[in-house]
C-alpha cells in the first residue's frame, strides 16, 4: 500500500462542454489517478449539490473554480498521508469535512472528482483496472447493453414527455452480438424516422433520435416494426426513462401529458397498457420523484420492473424508504448522485442482496473517466444503459464492454433467465 502524496485539481470540460472538476491524486509510490466529476443535463433534487460559481458573463454562470479551490485548499491536504486503497476511509473523511446530507459546503462535484481519482490512483498502483481493484470476487459476466433509440421532448411541433425509449437485447452469450444489433436497430429507425421529418430524421435531445410523436403507443409501435423488419423481435426486450419529475406540476399536482393536465392514474394506465402489449424490462421514473405512494401503486399495476433514478439518487436513505414501501424493484447506479464511490456501492449493494435491480448509467455529457460501468461489473450487475451509439461519451460505454468481455472471456448476461425478469418469460 501506498499514501496520497499530492492531490491537485482544475477545470476541464464535459463531453457537453460544460465545466467540471478534475483531480489528480499522485501517490508515493508514483501511481496517479484523474477523474472529472460527471453531472447529468437532468439533475434530481435529492443528488449531491454540484456547486458552481454562478457568475452570468463568465463560462454562463457554470464555471467550477470555487470547487477546484476547496479541493486544493481543504480535501487536499486532509488526505495527504492517508493510504489511497483506503476507499472507505477517503471519502468518511470528505464526508466529515462538508458536514451536510448533500454536500452543500464543499461541493458534491468536487468530493466526487476525488473519490474517483482516488479509486483510479488505487487500481494504478496494483497496476489493474478499476473493476478489478474493487471486485470482491471473480467476475463471473458481462452486463447486458441497454441503449435509447429514441428521445423525448419536442421535435416537428410535437412533444414527448418521456425521455427515452430503449432496447435491450438479451439470449446471445456474446455482448459484441448485442451491441450489434443495438447499432443496426439504430440506423435502420434512422431510415424509417426520414419519413416523418421531410426527408431527415431529427437528433434526439439525449443522442438517440428525436421521437416522432407525442404518442407512445405510435412510438413503440415504429420501434417495435423496426426491429422486426430486422428480424430481431425474439431477441430484443424493451424499457423506458419517463423522467416524469421533468413534466410534473408540483403546483397542480398533475402532469402535461399532450396538450392536457393528468393525474397519476392516467399515467400508470399508459404505462400498463405498454408493458401489457410490448415485453418491457424495466420502467425509470414512472412518477414524480417525491410520489413514494404513486410509485408503490405503480409496482403493482404495471407488468414491468420500476425502478428509480431521480426517484432513488443512488441514495441509502430512499432506496431504503423506497423498497420497505414496496414502491421500487431497482434502481438506476450513478455514483456522483450519492457524492463518493462507497456511499453509491454500499446502496447498490443493499439493492443487490435483496435481488433488485441495478443499471449503471452515464450522465449525459458526462466525462469519459466517470466509472459506473466498472462499478457495476465489478458488483456483478445484471444490465446497464449504454446509451445511443452516437457520440464519444456512449461509444465509450460499448467500447468498454467489448474490451472487458475480450479481457475477461466471460459470456453476458441473459435476461431473461433472471427472477428479477419473470413477467418477460410470459410473453
């Protein structure tokens, strides 16, 4: 084992151009970690604050110098010393010197970015990857590739609320087979979309393509007769990001839902008229974040696995809260939510042990050397969101399956032979 000898830090940019924290952590060993604090376009209310500086006519109000300052001048020299495979014992600390349930004093983005740098300076020193300094045990399989195919919001004069609909293939041992199919489904809605956009199809908010309807019904049928003519229908299960915090009126307490206000009824019964018409996996977000008893209703009147993103905040407080109320099977695995890498993999962990879901997902326009999908292989998950594969941040994501399944020569994981799955077997 080696200690922290130097920890700096700077502003980098996103993959969306945003600004970000970056760390360095070098050791006395002369092992060094870097990492940028990731952060998501659709923030929850409940993820650890990402402090920025807020000054209008410099880098649009979103410049991070007061987080680079507090890591140089605070995190920084509290940590020299300590042994940087000390995971635990890095980021109590941090912990500790914010003082707050999200990290408001320091900055979530900045404890974050050191957290990260700390696990890569680690896994450096014992000159392995991430998912193998933190694997407690031999990783036994790849985590299927779920990716969103089509986006939400407003295309054509046309709004979709939900964020994304997305395919997950599953019955193939290979995951290059998998991403396969992901890609060729993507390109050819790219040639079944022209037809709704006089000749182009529009690019999706979140790098999938933009949604040609307001209506999900017509959506998933599109989707669905695309991956048919493919003939990819056997292999091919389906899950959606609702995002539905996003288009809820907290004022009314209902929904904008085409042109209309409606409440949370309408919006399970849309739900569970889907999931009893297409094979859907799993459902993110159904409700709004803070509805615990519309998400337990929802548990029990869709056909489909809901779990949470904004919903939980990969946080031990509302997973727990959430799976006592029966309101969530699972949940959506984005560390910088809880702030450090062992408050993330002590929640998913908790979920884990009780046979629950957990998806690894990046942020959107998040950095390339944000490591939920190492978590989540090291942690033995069963499936994650890789994205669209279009642009450098999702292509990483299949990028790195490929290369951990030609390093590990384990198969993927099959879906369908989950527990946590059985309403799909049905279909």
């Amino acid at each position: 084992m080696s200690k922290i000898k130097q920890v700096k830090a700077r502003q980098v940019l996103d993959s969306n151009g945003r600004p970000v924290v970056e760390v360095d952590i070098l050791t006395e060993s002369g092992a060094m970690g870097r990492a940028g604090a990731s952060t998501g376009t659709s923030v929850g209310t409940n993820e650890s604050y990402v402090l920025r500086d807020r000054k209008d006519n410099f880098w649009g109000g979103l410049s991070v110098f007061k987080a680079v300052e507090n890591v140089e001048k605070v995190i920084g020299p509290a940590l020299i010393g300590m042994e940087v495979q000390e995971q635990q014992g890095i980021d109590r600390r941090m912990i500790e010197l914010d003082g707050t349930r999200y990290k408001t004093n320091l900055g979530g983005n900045a404890i974050y970015a050191v957290s990260c740098a700390a696990a890569y300076a680690a896994a450096a020193e014992n000159h392995r990857h991430i998912y193998q300094n933190v694997a407690k045990k031999p990783i036994e399989y790849i985590m299927s590739p779920s990716a969103n195919v089509i986006n939400g919001g407003t295309y054509n004069g046309k709004t979709m609320p939900w964020q994304e609909f997305m395919v997950l293939p599953y019955g193939m041992k290979d995951v290059n087979e998998s991403i396969r199919m992901i890609v060729e489904i993507f390109y050819r809605l790219g040639d079944v979309l022209k037809k709704y956009n006089n000749g182009k199809a529009a690019m999706g908010n979140y790098s999938g393509w933009g949604a040609p309807s307001d209506d999900p019904y017509e959506v998933m049928e599109i989707l669905s007769d695309t991956v048919a003519e493919l003939g990819y229908t056997k292999n091919i299960v389906y899950a959606f990001d609702c995002a539905s915090s996003e288009y809820y009126d907290e004022a009314q307490g209902l929904y904008r839902w085409r042109g209309q206000m409606v409440d949370r009824d309408y919006i399970i019964g849309q739900l569970a008229g889907l999931a009893d018409k297409y094979p859907v996996a799993f459902i993110e977000d159904a409700l709004w974040e803070e509805d615990f008893e519309g998400f337990a209703l929802a548990s029990k009147k869709i056909n489909s696995v809901i779990i949470g993103d904004d919903f939980i905040c990969t946080s031990m407080d509302r997973a727990k809260k959430a799976v006592e109320m029966g309101a969530a099977r699972g949940m959506i695995f984005k560390p910088n939510q809880a702030g450090t890498i062992t408050e993330a993999i002590e929640t998913a962990t908790y979920m884990m042990d009780q046979g629950l879901l957990v998806v690894p997902s990046s942020r959107a326009g998040g950095t390339l050397d944000s490591p939920e999908k190492e978590l989540g292989l090291a942690l033995g998950v069963w499936a994650v969101k890789t994205g669209a594969p279009r642009e450098g941040s999702r292509v990483h994501g299949f990028n790195f399956l490929m290369h951990s399944a030609e390093e590990l020569q384990v198969p993927m994981t099959n879906v369908m032979e989950l527990p946590i799955f059985a309403h799909l077997q049905k279909k």
